[in-house]
C-alpha cells in the first residue's frame, strides 16, 4: 500500500534517518511509519519507542515511530539526539503544529481546529500556548514603541478585566494582564518593555481610569498621558442619556429618543431624524446636553497646546452656565485631568486602534464562547492580535 520508498522521499529526514518499516490499520485508518537512525554518531543506548501524530496520509491518521538514539558524552552524561522532525518534549512534529495554527487562525475556534485536525482540544490548546511563548521569545528586545494604548476588557461574567496594552497605529497588543488596578497596571507596561523601551514611549493614550493613569506616571514619567477622545466624548453621551432619563418622566415626547440623541448624526433612521428635530425644537435641557457634546466634538486636533486650553475653558464656563448637572459634572472630571484632556485636544492620536481591537477581542470571546481561565484568555489575544511569528522553525 505505502512503501518505505515513497514515505522516505516525502519526509526528507536527512541522511541519517531511514523509514525502515510501515503499517496500515485500515480498520482504524491509521499509517504508523517506523523510523531508524543511521548517522554516524556513536550509540549508547536507544531510548523508549515514542510515537508523534504528523499530517494525515489522505483520509489516515499518520504517526511517526522511533526509538531515538542516546549518545555518551565526554563528561559521563548521556543524551537523547532530538529528532529532526519534532521538538523533544512535544508528541506532534512540526508540521502538524503548523497546521494547526494556520487552521486556527482561520477559524478563529480552538473547538473547531480540534474536530478538523482529528485531534483533541487540549492538543489544540497546548500548541495555542506554545506558539504565543514563542513568539513573544522572539520579539526583538530593542523595538522602539513610540505611541501605546491602554484599555480593559472583561473576560469573564461579574467584574473580571483584563489590562491590555497596544501599539497605537496598528492596534498590535503587546501584552495583556489580569486586573486593571494600579498594581496590574505597572506590572502591565514591566512585562511589555525593558527599562529602555519604557524611556523610548513618547505617549500612552487611555481613558480616565486613575489605576492607569497613576500606572503611567510611575513607570513611564517621560510619556505624554493622552487621554482618548472616544473615551472622552463616550462621558458626554452618557450624561446626555441621564439628562434623558430624568426629562422623559416628564416629557412624553422624549420616549423612545435615546438612539435619535447618542447616534452620529449621520448615521441616524429616517424615522430618528424626525424624532431628533422635534426634541431640537422643543429645547428641552437634554438638547443642550447634545449641543454641549458637541460643541467638544469639534474642538480637537488644535495647533497649541495653549490654543486648546483656552478652547477648553470657554467651552467650561459655557457648560457650567447651561445648569446641566449632569454635564457639569463630566466637565469637572475633564478639568481635573486637564492635562491629558489638552493633550487629547491637541493630539491626532487616539484609542480608535485599541476600541477596534476591543470589538475583535469581543469577537474571539464570542466565537469561544467565553474565556474561564485569564491564562487561556492573554494568550488567545496574543496568538490573533500579537502580530507574533508563531510559526516552528523547522516547519518547512
């Protein structure tokens, strides 16, 4: 059925490994391939036969048997010689884990992987690690990380985040820990970068979250903190939605208006911008709210520093007069991180990169159906989105 001969010629092992012998269950649709050694090294011993799963032969399973060869070394040690077709700790060759990790970065499903590669789910899994560990052990130690977001994202029900750090232009995750305290947050940018990295990072952009804030300041005290204008227009649109809230018992016709007022205006229905220029006619306190977002919508991307503070503050008083409690209130919060809200003002960088990413790393929890353990979490976002050379040396 399948010769020495022709697995020989396909597997390419090198002059001193020979396919000996090879057996077929067709009942189990498994080709079991035997491999000997036949270099010039000077035996000791032979190991236990061992058994590694390689690509399917067909529509049959395909394992490659040896009993590697033990040399004795100068010292009085003996050693084991590493196959060329697998690493020594691992029961899969290089090929197979490659493609593994091309049909999981296709399917985006570790469950799915595991049903098309005939294997099980734990396999699948253990290569998912491995190849992130890998790939990180690769990144080069001296890149230079200019611009970098910070931003949280649960993982789990209840109040389980997780810390996950970017490159600003790309959206490239560069590291991700559980937690989203200060504590978590430090530990976040030691593990991303050496002490020279850190001094290379011109600005880290985020939200108001103090735990990152005060993270920034301790390990990157260079970094201009900018803090993101999604973030910062997100505060504007939930007040307004307060300020809807309390005038709806009110007024009826502020019912069923909550889309009408938070959407882009260009993005609203038909039936929304109707619903919209009644509530602009009828100046109710949540069109001035509106108005108040975005009026500071419009302010960014300013040629000073100083030119924005002044923007800002005319646009604070402007707030504080209109009595809007709950827009006073968001207007405070931006006066009292001022100095990372000008930045923002004054900045063309943002935390647009990372809200993508967010939206792709909820994607992933969905199609996984949910992360239990952080481990399996950091290490799925960092196998899709680490932009990391997971692939096994000796894969070709």
């Amino acid at each position: 059925m399948f010769t020495e001969q022709f697995f020989d010629l396909l597997l390419n092992f090198g002059a001193d490994w020979i396919v000996k012998s090879v057996t077929t269950n067709l009942e189990a649709s498994e080709v079991e391939i035997f491999v000997e050694y036949f270099g010039s090294a000077p035996i000791y011993d032979y190991a236990p036969q061992r058994r590694w799963r390689h690509l399917d032969t067909m529509q049959f399973q395909t394992f490659i048997n040896c009993r590697l060869p033990r040399v004795k070394l100068e010292n009085g040690q003996v050693k084991t010689l590493s196959p060329p077709w697998a690493d020594k700790h691992d029961r899969h060759s290089y090929l197979f884990e490659s493609a593994v990790i091309s049909l999981l970065k296709a399917t985006r499903n570790q469950t799915q992987t595991a049903k098309l590669m005939r294997c099980s789910f734990d396999l699948v899994n253990r290569i998912l690690h491995s190849a992130t560990v890998r790939g990180l052990a690769r990144r080069e130690a001296g890149t230079v990380f200019e611009n970098v977001s910070i931003d949280e994202k649960s993982f789990r029900k209840g109040h389980s985040y997780a810390s996950v750090l970017s490159e600003a232009e790309t959206g490239c995750v560069l590291e991700v820990v559980e937690g989203r305290t200060k504590k978590a947050s430090e530990t976040l940018l030691e593990k991303a970068f050496s002490e020279e990295q850190r001094k290379a990072v011109k600005t880290i952009s985020m939200d108001l979250w103090q735990a990152f804030i005060g993270a920034a300041r301790e390990k990157l005290p260079q970094a201009q903190i900018v803090h993101d204008k999604f973030h910062l227009i997100k505060y504007l649109s939930e007040a307004i939605d307060k300020v809807r809230r309390r005038e709806v018992k009110e007024h009826i016709e502020l019912k069923e208006s909550r889309y009408a007022l938070l959407k882009n205006k260009e993005n609203l229905t038909e039936k929304q911008r109707i619903k919209f220029a009644e509530i602009r006619a009828a100046n109710f306190e949540v069109s001035r709210a509106w108005e108040a977002r975005e009026t500071f919508r419009e302010v960014f991307e300013n040629a000073s520093v100083e030119e924005s503070h002044l923007i800002f503050l005319e646009w604070f008083e402007a707030v504080k007069a209109s009595g809007i409690k709950e827009v006073i209130k968001v207007a405070e919060m931006f006066s009292n991180h001022l100095s990372g809200v000008l930045n923002a003002m004054t900045s063309s960088l943002s935390n647009a990169m990372a809200e993508r990413l967010n939206g792709k790393i909820q994607l992933l929890k969905s199609i996984g159906r949910g992360y239990r353990k952080f481990e399996n979490f950091r290490s799925a976002i960092l196998f899709f989105y680490g932009q990391l050379d997971l692939f096994p040396l000796n894969s070709q």
